[in-house]
C-alpha cells in the first residue's frame, strides 16, 4: 500500500523508518518531511494545516494510508475533513477525529473526562475572566510549587510551575489576558504532583489497544533537569521503575478506563494516546494525554517495537487490532537529541551539518533539518536525534554518545546526564 505520514519532524522520520521495514508498503510518502524523510521515501511539499492540499496530494499520489503525526492538523480535524470527502473516503487514517482530539486539544476537556471516568489524575480547577476569584482562592488551597496550564494549544510552552503563590496569582491575570492567545482564555489550574514521569503510549481502534513500549523523556535544556523547558532533550525505553505491577496499575487504572470513556462518551478514536504519567510513591497519575505519539520518545519507542508495524496500523484503521500482535524488542533503546545552540530561546537555522555518514551502530533520525545547495543544514531548535540499542541503558546512551562526537555543526549542544535519575 501507499502511506503518507503527515508532519516535518523527527517522530516522523523514526514512524517512516519503522513503516519502510514492512512488506506490505509500496511507496512512503511525507509531508512535507525533512531532509532525513527524503532519503526513505518522497517529500511532498505542503503545510499541514492546508487540508485542500493535502486532498491533492493524497490523490495524486493513489494514498492508502495516513498517519497523522503533529497535534494541529489533528485538533482541526484532517481525519474529519478526509471523512466527509467522497473522493477520500477510502484512505484509512491513523489520528483521531476532532472530538477525540480534544483529549490533547483542551486541558480542561481531558481533566473533565479524567474526574468523570475516575481515572486518577491531580486536583484541579479550570477559571477564565468569569471565576478569576474563584481561582485565586482555589491557589490558596494548595501548597507551593503552583502548576498553571493554558487550556489550549500553546507550542509546548502553555505550562508555568511557579513557588511564589504571588506570582502565581499575577501569572494567572497574564494568562487569562491572552498571554498564550486563545490558548489561555481558559486556564487550568493544578494541584502539583511529586514524582517521577514517564511516557506511555497505546495504539487502538477504540475497542482494543495495544500497549507499546514504554519511554522516558528528558525536558529541561540543562544537565541535573535544570534551565528552560524544551520540546525534549532525549528518551529512553525501557523505564527502570515502569515494572510489571506498576503497569498493571496504569492499564486497570488508566488505560482501560480511558478506552471504556471514549467509548461511553460516544467518542470515535483510531490512533495513538500517549499517556503522561508521573509515578508518586508507585501509584500512577496522569499528567496529560496526547493525541499521538510523543517526541522524541518515539525515537527510541520505534527501535523496541519488532512486529510488523503497518500490520498494527491497519488493525487500528479497520477495527481489527483485537487480532493483531504486537513484539517487543528485548534490548534497551535510546534517542539523544542534538540542538541548535540558543534553543529553546533564539537560534539560527542554516547552519551546514557534518558528520551524519560516518556514523556506525546509530540510527540518525531527522528532526530540524533541510537540504540545501546539495548540503544538509539545520532547521530548527532540535536537529537530530541519535537513536542507539544496547544490552541495557547505559550501553545504548555509550554508543548515542560516541556517534554524537561524530556529526558536527555550528554551536551543537546535547545533554550528558540522560538517564541520570534512574
């Protein structure tokens, strides 16, 4: 078949490198891919936001299958505009619908499903200008550090974790005056949770799930977790603490009831959730959910996965996971992200990259990247991930490590501690 995986990023490209080892692909396409992307399958230029586009590459190009990666495309409904299209009807979509979407989509929509299905997630109280009082006495209630989260998309950046109740109170104003822009007309306001996180992910039709491998990520741009929050600094599969009783905990706890939800709530959903839990005292609570998989966890959960991966895709797009199977590799998986220098604040793009071909026991994943006068160059904050097998972790961030002094660009930075705190 022929599959088309939207998005430009590195969860994309390691989707593509996974998806290309199948037998039943044809041909594999992206929109619009990096320069990564292009080396396994056809870029096809376009934004992901222009659905109209998209139609017209999709037929162009006789797609099967989509798979939609970034969270935009997803809260806007590609996989409803594909639906309602007569001459798209036939293409199976991996990504769900719009409503579904608002699991990601609105934090105060996926708190209220949380507390409705007793699925075990923080204290919280969502306020816009209408119960701004209500708010500032709700932070009076909770004991410091306070967590503010715009309800809406926000890049990434729409989470504030502040000690001073003071600035907190004042941060909130800002917020609900459009500091996020639509993002922040709403504003959930969060009980802070003390524990360690991790990243789990499932893959189902809405009936079944499969569970994948789990991951960690590392957020903070400096070492020790320390400095501004970025898109994620690296991952690591499998998680030490993620044994088999706490699993047991996050699929009774958490994953079978939010499948069951969706279903109660009348909710369609073919796709991936990705469950951000933190572990408190060994009792899972989530985070946030994610209408997709993560990056770059997906980096290093792709690595883990053995089974036909196209075979799980297309159970989830017809219904049929129930019978499918799913393999995971015993080895530990890492991905080690290298940024532009400046990220996340200011940083220039264009920067000429070296090194790439000369990497051996790696797999190079594209992130930020393009190609230009027949150079690969950077495009963005994080640039490649430098994924790694090894009999544990520590021996597949050894080989991450190696390969990361091999591939060279102007003022190129990684952290040095993943895995640090396990």
């Amino acid at each position: 078949m022929n599959i088309l995986i939207i998005g430009p990023g590195g969860r994309k490209h390691a989707m593509g490198w996974k998806i290309k080892q199948s037998t039943k692909v044809n041909q594999l396409f992206f929109a619009p891919g990096n320069a990564g992307t292009s080396q396994i399958g056809v870029n096809l230029n376009t934004n992901v936001a222009d659905f109209q586009n998209i139609k017209t590459l999709a037929l162009q190009n006789n797609i099967d299958l989509m798979v939609i990666g970034p969270e935009v495309p997803l809260v806007e409904g590609l996989h409803d505009f594909f639906a309602n299209d007569s001459e798209l009807k036939s293409v199976k979509v991996i990504g769900p619908k719009k409503e579904g979407a608002q699991l990601e989509g609105s934090k105060d929509f996926a708190k209220d499903f949380m507390v409705r299905h007793n699925i075990p997630t923080a204290r919280y109280l969502t306020v816009s200008s209408g119960n701004m009082e209500e708010g500032l006495m709700f932070l009076e209630t909770l004991k410091p550090p306070y967590v503010l989260k715009a309800d809406g998309l926000a890049a990434g950046k729409g989470v504030l974790i502040i000690e001073s109740l003071k600035e907190t109170k004042n941060s909130l104003k800002v917020m609900l005056d459009g500091q996020f822009g639509d993002a922040s007309r709403k504003v959930v306001i969060e009980e802070f949770l003390n524990g360690i996180e991790v990243s789990v992910f499932v893959i189902t039709d809405g009936k079944s799930y499969k569970i994948l491998p789990e991951a960690k990520d590392y957020k903070r741009i400096g070492e020790g977790d320390t400095g501004l929050n970025t898109g994620g600094m690296g991952a690591i599969s499998p998680v030490s603490f993620a044994d088999a009783e706490f699993m047991e905990k996050v699929e009774k706890r958490i994953i079978q009831p939010t499948i069951s939800g969706l279903q109660k709530d009348n909710i369609e959903y073919c796709g991936f959730i990705f469950f951000g839990l933190i572990s408190v005292n060994k009792e899972p609570y989530v985070i946030e959910y994610n209408a997709r998989m993560g990056d770059p966890e997906t980096e290093a959960v792709m690595l883990r996965i053995k089974s036909d991966f196209v075979d799980l895709l297309e159970g989830a797009a017809t219904g049929t996971l129930e019978n499918k199977t799913i393999e995971i590799d015993e080895r530990a998986a890492v991905a080690l992200m290298l940024v532009s220098g400046g990220y996340p604040g200011n940083y220039e793009n264009g920067k000429v990259i070296s090194g790439i071909e000369n990497v051996t026991k790696s797999i190079v994943f594209h992130a930020g990247t393009k190609t230009e006068n027949n150079s690969i160059v950077t495009a963005g904050g994080r640039v490649i991930a430098v994924s790694s097998y090894g009999t544990d972790i520590n021996s597949a961030l050894k080989t991450s490590y190696e390969n990361a002094k091999i591939i060279q660009f102007d003022k190129m930075y990684y952290r040095k501690d993943l895995g640090f705190d396990l």
